[in-house]
C-alpha cells in the first residue's frame, strides 16, 4: 500500500518543513517518513480510504494493511477478487489527490 513519500502535502503547511541546505531553502511536498505524527496521519488516511471494508476484509496496523480472506482455502479466486477490489479503491483515492 502506497507510502509516505506518496501522501502530499497541503500547500499550507509546507512551509512548516523549511530546512537550509548550500542550494538554498527547501520545503517537503510530501509526508515525511521519519516525521513526528507521520505513522498516526498515514494510518488515518488509509482508515479513511477503506474504511467500508474494516474489519471484514482489510486489517490496517500503523503502516501495513492486510487483506482477509475466507478461511476455506478452496474459495481462493474470491481472496483474489477481495484483494483486487481494494486495491482498485487505494488507486482510486490515490487519483483524487
């Protein structure tokens, strides 16, 4: 599932990430991995984008997500086709942005 480098910032708050460097100023575009609340932003957004499908076929924890299945392993096409529609929703909020 995506990641930080991949969450954009709002244009409002990117001059709160100002750093200098011998090129000049430079402000972050994007979400910062190691940053403070970094992991707690990340994990609310993706709540947010799947929340439809939490907690029957998608698990979030921090930075991971896992799709769920049935436990029947001779029903494997349907794991696929779970798998498929979530990942068509994570493509579809990321176009939004």
């Amino acid at each position: 599932m995506g990641g930080y480098e991949e969450q954009e910032l709002d244009v409002t708050t990117r001059a709160l990430t100002a750093f200098e460097t011998p090129l000049g100023r430079m402000q972050l575009t994007r979400l910062a991995q190691k940053a403070t609340n970094s992991v707690a932003v990340y994990q609310a957004q993706m709540t947010w984008i799947l929340k439809e499908e939490i907690p029957e076929s998608v698990g979030i924890f921090i930075d991971d997500g896992g799709t769920k299945g049935p436990r029947n392993t001779t029903r494997k096409p349907l794991n696929q086709k779970i798998f498929m529609g979530i990942c068509h929703k994570l493509r579809k909020s990321l176009i939004q942005y």
